[in-house]
C-alpha cells in the first residue's frame, strides 16, 4: 500500500491496488450479507484507505458506450459523459462500502446528493486510473451522512471527480458533531415543464443492465417492498444522467460541473415532468443550466440539478 498524496484526497490514506474493476452483482451480494451485521454500535470511524485499478482499458467500452447512449438519450460520441464515467467509476466506490470494517450497511442507505466535475475530456480508447475512497461522516439529523468519492485520471491527469453523499439513518456521527439544521419547508411551484417523461415499469431494469446496479428496489416490485416502497423506483443517476443528455455536450462544454439532489423517489411506471432552464432564469448570478424534475401534474418534486460549463 501507498499514501495517496493528489491534492484533494484525504491525507495519509493508504492505497489498495486491485487488478481490475470489480463486478457489481458480487458486490451487491456481498452487500446484502454483511448489512445485518452492520448495526449503530458508537461513533462511525470510516476506514483510511482508497482502491485503486490503473490501466483500465476503455477500447473494449465501445459497445457499452453506445448501449448507455441509447438509453440515455446521449447523441453518439468517443467522448465519455460524466455519467458513463459514473457508471465505470461506481464498482469501485461500492467495494469501499462492502468493506468488513465500513461501518454502514450498503442496502437501506439513502443516496441524497450528487457532484461530479468533468475537469477534461476522457475518450474511448483512454487508458485511467479510478480510485475511491470513503470521506467526512458528519451528523445528520436522521443520522449520518458519508461522502463517496470516485476520480478517473488519464495520464496521471485528474479528468473527473464525483461526491456521492449517503446517509445511513440511526448511526452517530464521530466527535459528537451537531446535526446540521433542518432546512425550512421550501414553498415550490412546479414551472412550465420543457420535457415529459414516459417510464415504463422496466426502466430500473433497463438502466441495471447498462450501469450494473441491480439493487432490487430498482429492478424488483417484491425488491422493492421488502424496503417499503410500494413499486420498484427509478435509480436517481438515471434520472440525473438522462437530464444531463438533454442538456447536450454543445451546451455544457468539454469541461462542466454536473450536480444533483434528491427528494422523492420515481415510482414506476411513472410519467415525470421535467424543466430544464437556463440558469440566470432563476438567478442572476447562476451559470449554465437548471434541471427539476416532478410527477406529472402533482407538486411532488423528485431531483432537481445544475450542469455549468467550467
């Protein structure tokens, strides 16, 4: 193991190098056998150490690359989005999580926010390093929140970075930190929608395939109540990363920031409503573009996002 010294990681984190980037379906089994075990016992002391796979070969992603297009509505491009290179990246991030010694159990964890940064271009054919590594428990009034973070570098390059921020309910965060506020109930009105989503029943299914989380709320109508949710719901970086196709890559640049939080989640089949508007729209002092999405005809709002050229 290695200290992972590139400016914006933690410090003296230790490194792991794996051979290659793991399989989802073994990680998420992995996952549901160790949850139970992993239950509020003290203070969260997350692990100092990050996973690393260099070399990863991106000449053999051809067919995956077009199959996420389509599905995501991403016009046809060597250029990966950011989330493609979410979808890469996540594996790897998840085995962090599926750790013996990550106090958290992956299933019941809520996914509550999203940042990535698209520093520059990663082409089909580019050789990258992707490394994750766990960061920052901090309270949260229902209990903890963790950051996951995954970066790809080409040539030694940063090229993109997310944050997934989680929270794993009833756990206590480290030093006894004060939760943060309770935000104000935000009066919102839903605005002329400028897209109209139709989502079958199987589109958990559809984007599983391509992205290889097959958590069962996602894919499983019985999956999906066994966590309390009456119908299998619509992964959240679907709907983050089909918001970011409509956007376009004329519009967000070679290099953006794409950002996105979650509220409630998309039942399916579903029809949703989207808005996507220029920032300054909203407010004077925004860049680039605005996403929000709700249920058709209700004032349920699920995700709403930003996307800013760098």
């Amino acid at each position: 193991m290695t200290e992972l010294t590139v400016p914006g990681a933690p410090a003296s984190y230790d490194v792991t190098e794996l051979a290659q980037l793991p399989g989802l379906g073994g990680l998420f089994a992995k996952g549901l056998a160790g949850s139970a075990s992993k239950r509020p016992k003290g203070p969260v002391q997350l692990p100092r150490l990050a996973y690393q796979v260099a070399d990863v070969d991106t000449a053999g992603e051809a067919a995956h690359l077009a199959a996420y297009q389509r599905l995501l509505g991403e016009p046809s491009s060597e250029v990966l989005p950011a989330g493609f290179l979410h979808v890469l990246a996540f594996p790897l991030a998840t085995a962090v999580m599926v750790r013996g010694d990550f106090p958290l159990p992956l299933l019941g964890m809520v996914h509550l926010r999203n940042t990535a940064r698209v520093l520059r271009p990663v082409r089909l054919g580019d050789a990258l390093t992707v490394r994750a590594w766990a960061q920052d428990a901090r309270a949260h009034r229902r209990g903890v929140q963790v950051d996951l973070v995954a970066e790809v570098l080409v040539g030694g390059e940063l090229a993109y970075q997310s944050v997934s921020t989680y929270l794993a309910k009833g756990f206590t965060a480290p030093g006894g930190g004060a939760a943060e506020a309770e935000a104000p109930r935000e009066e919102w009105t839903a605005p002329l929608p400028t897209a109209r989503w139709k989502l079958g029943a199987g589109t958990g299914r559809a984007y599983g395939a391509i992205s290889g989380d097959q958590n069962p709320i996602h894919t499983s109508g019985l999956g999906a109540k066994a966590f309390g949710f009456p119908r299998a719901i619509a992964h959240g970086m679907y709907t983050a990363a089909r918001a970011l196709a409509e956007v376009g890559p004329a519009r967000r640049g070679q290099t953006y920031e794409w950002t996105v939080e979650f509220f409630k989640p998309v039942l399916l089949p579903s029809t949703v409503d989207v808005a996507i508007r220029y920032a300054d729209e909203v407010s004077t002092s925004a860049q680039g573009f605005v996403y929000e999405g709700w249920r058709s005809g209700k004032d349920t709002r699920h995700f709403r996002g930003t996307i800013k050229p760098l």
